[in-house]
C-alpha cells in the first residue's frame, strides 16, 4: 500500500488543523512497517468518542473553530500543575446571592423563579431550576475533568417550603463554588450564566459550547500533563481519595451535629415563648375566687399582675434564643454544607475518572487486541488484498484512538492533582466555621444571661411574705437538694 493512501488528511489541511487543535498523535503507517510520528491532532470526535458522553458536542469545523479564552490558553510560567492561591484569593473572586421570587402560575403547575446577583459581575438575573440544569450540564460536557458540585434534586409533588428553601440554600452554595474555581469562573458560560438577562438563557448556554471541545482540547498543555506529574502520582491519587472519603465522614458527622445544635436553639426560642404565653394567660384569668379560699388576702392578685408581667421577658428571650439558633444554621450549618459540597464534589470527579476514562481506555485496548487478532488470522489465511488494508486502517485508527485516551488519562490525573490542591485550599474554612460557633455561642449565652439576670428581681413580688418583704422560696426537705 502507498504510504499517500494512508493519510487522511493533505499536508494543507493538517497544518490549517494544527494551529487549532492541539491533543492527540496521529500515526502515519506503511504496510511493511509502522512509523509512529508525533503529529499534534485530535481524534476525539471520531465515531467512538462519539458513543461516550460527548456525543451530543458537535465536531469544531477548521473554519468555524475559535480559541474561547486566549489568556488561559497561555503556558504558565514554572510548574503549572502546582496552585498557589489562598482562601481569601478564592472567596473573593465572587459573591453569589439567590434568593427566592414570587411563585408564578403556569399553564398547569406554579413555578419557582430565583433571583441570582452576582458581585463580580454587577448583575441581577431571575433563573429557574431547568436554568440551573443546563448550565451544570455545560459545566461537566466542557470541564468532564473538574470539580462540578453537584445539583440538589428536582422539585418532587407536594414540595413544602422547608423543601424550596433548602434547594434554595444548595443552589447557593452550587453557584458559589463554580463563581470560585479558577477554570469555571473565566469560562464564558459562567458570565451568561450571572449576567445574561435575554429570555432564553438555556439556548444561550448551548449556543456557547457550540464548536468548542472540552478543556482538553482547548489546553496547550495537555498532551505534555504527563510531563509535570509525580512518579508515583497513582500512589498519591489512592492515599488523596483516602483522606478524603475520611475527611468527609468527619465532616458529616459535625454538620449533623451543628444542626441539632441550631435546631435546638430554635426548639428552646418556641418553648420559651410559650412559656411566657402560658405565664401571661395565668395573669390574665379573671375566673374569681371565692373568699374562703382566699381568706380576704390578696396575695393572689399580686400573683397575677407579677406573672402577667413575665410574659415581655420571656418574649425576648425566645428572640434572643432564635437569633442565636439562625446564626448558627447560617454561619456554622451552611458552611459545613458548602465544605461537604466540595469533598462531595471532589469524590464524584474521583469516580469519573475510574468509571470513564479508564474504562474506555480499557475497552479500547480489548477492541485493539482483537484487531490484532483478526489481522494474524487474516495473513495466515491469505485474505484478500482490500480486506486486509481495511484492517490494517482499522487498526491505525485504534491505535490512535488508544494514544488519545492515554493523553486523556494523564490529563484526567493532572486536574485532580489540581483538585486536590483547591480541596486544601478551602481547609482553612474549618477555622472559620470553629470561630463562628464559638462566637454565636458567647453572643447568645451572653445576651440571654443578661435578660435571665433582668428578669430576676421581677421575681421578688412572688415570694412576698405577709409583712410585704421578699421571702425567697426554701428547698424541699425531702433529702435531695440541687447544689
């Protein structure tokens, strides 16, 4: 066979095509012998890939291709594998505020509309759910190899508010961790996402992938990632997906704990103020009392005015109470949930990597041995000329085939090398979080203490003896006294 044959493309096109497309090696073959040589070009858009969970992203024509995000795509200086931001760099990147709207009618069922208001951007947009869908959707087709915080789940029949408001909450916390992360927050989806306000932002969002590969293909370094890996970067990936799975069992554990806390404060705020509710309708009883129950005293009456009083003190205490449990669900709950998110986030990108891109690399490489089979038995039966070429193409494409999922594979560890560092990154957000309860805890007792020690003389009417002076109440003498 002509070694011409082989080629798919003419010089022209291969060199039009390298100056856009930059993962992958072509193999130029002969049929008496195979010279690979590293041409720069991708194949992920051949009828395998194709079957893979890219297949509804449509192949970039040569003409219509474009660089989305020149100053990214630049090569960094020094080790690019290693991250160097700080907890403060990242949650100032942006602010994501959602908050609720409205319901509206539709044709059939109401709907729930949020609204999204970004810092960093300087917008205000209104986003539903099936919004949030597609660009998470963008997200994974466009970084398959990154972080993407998962979505809460779809509103289900009969959805209370307690349901709406902690989507709501994760739908926060969702957007704030993709406004953070130094790949998604240059991507152009993000900013149509936090700034679009046309009427259709989902076909948008599409629209902006259109003709775009993923971060694979649009990253220069990533046919050279294995270059800037560790040795023993599998070693390291096992004891990182350990530490993990450990950290976020911990974690778990502390957020459970945080919200009984929370929900506590907020049960004793309802106890209080029914407490005091009971007091003042105590106060309020004008049943009269006969006078031989009574004995012409007036104690009774005394008794009621001071109980009827109590009633504005333990209103506030039950503010006080609630505040104090609210506190602690926003500043201590919700930030244990963010952490979790991400570790949650972290594990799904682990089991990506395991179940798709060394997957296929396997089912390649078990494709590519029965090629070879078939191609021994073919020369041994001395097939026809044509079938065994065909074959032989097959194999070549294979071939290449396997050399880009390897690139990918290396890839896929070099950003959750990356992933791994951001996770550390946000460790210190434990301190945070530790601060925040201690905090909330010696600004609750602190104020409650100073209402329990207000309301204590408002106490001494109650115990008046008969000579009109404050008698305090004496223990029973029934062998168990508190001390």
């Amino acid at each position: 066979m002509a070694l011409s044959k082989m080629w798919v493309f003419t010089y022209v096109e291969l060199e039009s095509l390298l100056w856009h497309v930059t993962s992958c090696v072509f193999t130029v073959e002969t049929v008496g012998e195979r010279n690979s040589t590293a041409l720069s070009f991708n194949l992920l858009f051949d009828s395998r890939e194709k079957e893979g969970s890219f297949a509804h992203l449509p192949a970039p024509q040569v003409s219509e291709w474009r660089d989305p995000h020149p100053s990214r795509m630049q090569m960094p200086q020094g080790n690019p594998l290693l991250l160097s931001y700080t907890l403060q760099e990242l949650l100032a990147r942006d602010t994501v505020q959602v908050e609720l709207i409205p319901e509206k009618k539709g044709l059939f069922l109401k709907h729930v509309e949020y609204e999204v208001s970004s810092q960093r951007f300087r917008s205000s947009v209104y986003r539903r759910y099936n919004d949030f869908v597609v660009f998470h959707e963008m997200l994974l087709q466009k970084f398959p190899y990154r972080m993407v915080p998962a979505l809460p789940p779809k509103r289900v029949l009969g959805a209370d508010r307690e349901f709406i408001e902690a989507r709501r909450r994760a739908l926060r916390r969702f957007i704030n961790l993709v406004a953070r992360h130094p790949p998604f927050s240059e991507d152009v989806a993000l900013r149509l996402f936090l700034s679009f306000s046309g009427p259709d932002v989902q076909n948008k969002l599409k629209e902006s992938a259109q003709c775009v590969g993923d971060e694979f293909m649009s990253c220069k370094l990533a046919p050279r990632a294995k270059d800037f890996l560790p040795a023993d970067i599998q070693t390291q990936f096992a004891v990182s997906r350990e530490l993990i799975r450990n950290i976020y069992n911990s974690f778990h554990k502390l957020r459970d704990r945080a919200e009984r806390i929370a929900s506590r404060a907020i049960d004793n705020a309802a106890d209080l103020l029914i407490f005091g509710k009971e007091l003042s309708a105590l106060g309020s009883d004008t049943t009269p009392l006969p006078s031989w129950a009574t004995l012409h005293s007036s104690t009774w009456g005394s008794l009621k005015q001071a109980l009827k009083g109590l009633s504005v003190e333990f209103a506030l205490l039950a503010d006080k109470a609630a505040q104090q449990g609210k506190q602690e669900e926003n500043d201590v709950v919700e930030k244990l949930n963010l952490f979790l998110d991400l570790l949650q986030s972290y594990k799904d990108l682990c089991e990506r990597h395991e179940k798709g891109v060394l997957h296929k690399h396997q089912r390649a490489l078990h494709k590519y041995s029965l090629m070879k089979r078939q191609m021994m038995s073919a020369t041994v039966q001395s097939r026809e000329p044509d079938s065994v070429e065909q074959l032989e193409s097959r194999i070549v494409e294979q071939e290449n085939a396997i050399q880009t999922m390897e690139l990918r594979g290396y890839f896929s560890l070099y950003c959750l090398h990356q992933e791994m560092q951001l996770v550390h990154v946000y460790l210190p957000l434990t301190s945070h979080i530790l601060g925040a309860f201690v905090n909330s805890q010696i600004q609750g007792h602190k104020e409650m203490s100073k209402v329990w020690n207000d309301l204590k003389p408002k106490l001494n009417c109650l115990f008046a003896g008969p000579s009109g002076s404050p008698t305090p109440p004496r223990l029973p003498q029934d062998g168990v006294s508190p001390r």
